[in-house]
C-alpha cells in the first residue's frame, strides 16, 4: 500500500500529537519503504527513534513542516548540521493552514507572529489600520490519519484527544489512508458519531489488513 502510494519527493501529512493519534503502523511501514526526500507536514516529528523520529534517523525527510519541533531533540541537531529544513508555524497558524489548503482557500491573513522571526519573507498587509501576515495553504499528495473505528465505506469516528489535527488533514490531500483500530460494517456506525466522512478517504488499515476501494488486500 505505502510502496504503491508514496513517492520520492511527495509532501505527506501525519496526524498526531506527540505519538497521540499518530498513525504508527503506516509510519513503521514508511520506514520500510525506499522513498526519500520527503516533506512532512506534522504538528512534531515523533519523538527519538519512535514515529516520524525513526524516518528522521534514516534521513527520508527532506523538510519538515510543524509547530512543536522539541519533542523530538534530534529535529535540532538534523537542522544545525544541514541535513533537515525546518517550516516552523505557530500551532493556530499550522491548523488553519491545513483546514484552507482542505477548503479550496489559497491562502490567510493572521496577526499572529507579525514582526517575528517567523515573519520574514512573507507577504503583509494592513487591515483596518492593524498589520495582517499571508499564509499560505498546506496541501499534500497523501495523508497518513490515526482513527479508532471505520466502516467499510471509509467514514471515520475519533478517540477523544487523538482526534487533534486528523480530520482537517484528511481534508487536505490528494490521497487519504485512515489506520484505524476496528472496521465494521456500513451502517454500524452513527451518523452522529461520524467525524470524517467516507468521501475524504481512500483507504483503510488495520494491524492486518487494507481496505481500499478496490477491494480488501493483505498488509
């Protein structure tokens, strides 16, 4: 499934904060898979030698967008020595980014990091007499989402704070894979209960197998 799906050079979005609803499985599969040079767009990547952190020691990520870099001390040394580029967004920023590039919007203006580090090089713009900052959207080729449960249509429901930035991020690419915990049948879930509905997503991975639309295949 990753080998088919994700190429040198592809931008791929990870949920999860810290490890919490990070999609672990299709990350340890991505560490099995030659592809390289990848832009990843995470709130952090991983933690040392865990999640994003063991693509990180492998040195497949080329560029690395996010907004809580510290979790893992090992993005700092990559950076300092050259082998890492780093896009540092404040965490309010990074979301809205990801919900844009999902909404169609080409871009926003915020106040927040106007004046900053952060700001150079970017487009302003003053507004009712305050000073705006432009961000673009983020948008990427694939999504790699962490769910707690799946139908086999693909709509997806979320466990409490590992939710975080999964169900904007699968608004935002051109290919989704949801791993999830458990899939049951279409028509077991509630349609209040549902989160990500099935239209955003592409695939589905459990610890076993896959469910795509063409069919269910093993892992």
């Amino acid at each position: 499934m990753i080998r088919r799906i994700v190429k040198s050079g592809d931008t791929i979005m990870v949920g999860g904060f810290g490890l919490i609803g990070s999609p672990l499985t299709l990350i340890e599969e991505l560490t099995r898979h030659n592809a390289d040079k990848l832009t990843i767009i995470s709130n952090n990547v991983g933690e040392a030698g865990r999640g994003l952190g063991l693509l990180l020691r492998q040195g497949k990520i080329k560029k690395a967008i996010g907004s809580y870099f510290t979790s893992n001390r090992e993005v700092a040394q990559w950076y300092n020595e050259g082998k890492l580029e780093i896009g540092l967004l404040p965490q309010g920023t990074f979301s809205e980014a990801i919900r844009t590039g999902g909404a169609g919007i080409g871009g926003f203006y915020t106040k927040t990091a106007v004046g900053t580090e952060l700001a150079k090089g970017k487009e302003t713009k003053v507004i009712d007499g305050e000073t705006y900052l432009f961000e673009k959207a983020l948008k990427a080729n694939v999504a790699l989402v962490r769910a707690k449960k799946a139908d086999t249509k693909g709509n997806l429901v979320y466990y409490k704070t590992a939710r975080n930035f999964n169900p904007i991020m699968a608004t935002a690419a051109n290919y989704v894979i949801a791993e999830v915990d458990e899939i049951v049948e279409e028509g077991e879930l509630s349609p209040e209960e549902i989160v990500t509905p099935h239209l955003y997503v592409d695939a589905i991975v459990t610890s076993q197998l896959i469910l795509t639309n063409e069919g269910v295949v093993e892992a």
